[in-house]
C-alpha cells in the first residue's frame, strides 16, 4: 500500500508541478535530502487520498510547494503502471491546480504522460 500511497502522491505533485514549471525552473537546486524530506511530508499529507478521500487542505497545500525536480526522477514504469491518471488529474482539479496537457515525468521509459 506504500508503493500505491506513494505513486498517487507522486501523480498529485507531477501535474501540480507541471503547472509552475516556468517558476520551479528559476528556483535554486535543491539537494537530496530536502527533496527526500519534501516528498516524505507530501506522501503523509496525501495518504488518505489512496484509500479514497478526497485531498485535505494540507494535501492540497503539500501537492502545490512541493517541487517538481524532486518527484519525477523517482517516477519509475512500475510507479506509473500504479497510477489512475484521470483520477489523479480530477484530484489536482480539486486543488485548484490546473493540468498541463501531454506533460511527461519520469526517470525510464515508459514516462508518465497526462493526455
């Protein structure tokens, strides 16, 4: 169920993220351990979302400030095979995050693309 959390988490944040590629590209390079502690306090913001809640407050603010260098290179093709892409897309809707049409995130082939 990690592995599930994780992914659905990792889809919030690549399609938020995507919306504010221009001004994550400005920001300076974050190092290991700050993406490691970005992506552990989003995957627990986000939790309840994989066992069908819908995004707390926290959640949503979490999927918004987290940075996007951070989460696609741990998008691996088992990862993606995980995520509901059209549920994931609904949920950063529900965020108030609009979504980038066919942008491609991850560290191997096959990328996940939101169509």
């Amino acid at each position: 169920m990690e592995t599930k959390s994780l992914a659905l988490f990792v889809v919030l944040v690549v399609v938020a993220g995507a919306a504010v590629w221009e001004v994550e590209m400005a920001a300076a390079a974050l190092s290991a351990a700050q993406c490691e502690q970005e992506r552990d306090l989003a995957v627990t913001a986000c939790k309840p979302v994989v066992h069908g809640k819908l995004p707390s407050p926290e959640c949503c603010q979490r999927v918004r400030v987290t940075h996007l260098e951070c989460v696609c290179p741990i998008i691996t093709p088992r990862i993606a095979a995980l995520i509901d892409v059209n549920r994931a897309i609904r949920l950063i809707q529900g965020c108030g995050r609009s979504v980038p049409r066919h942008y491609k995130c991850g560290s191997k082939l096959p990328f996940l693309c939101f169509a």
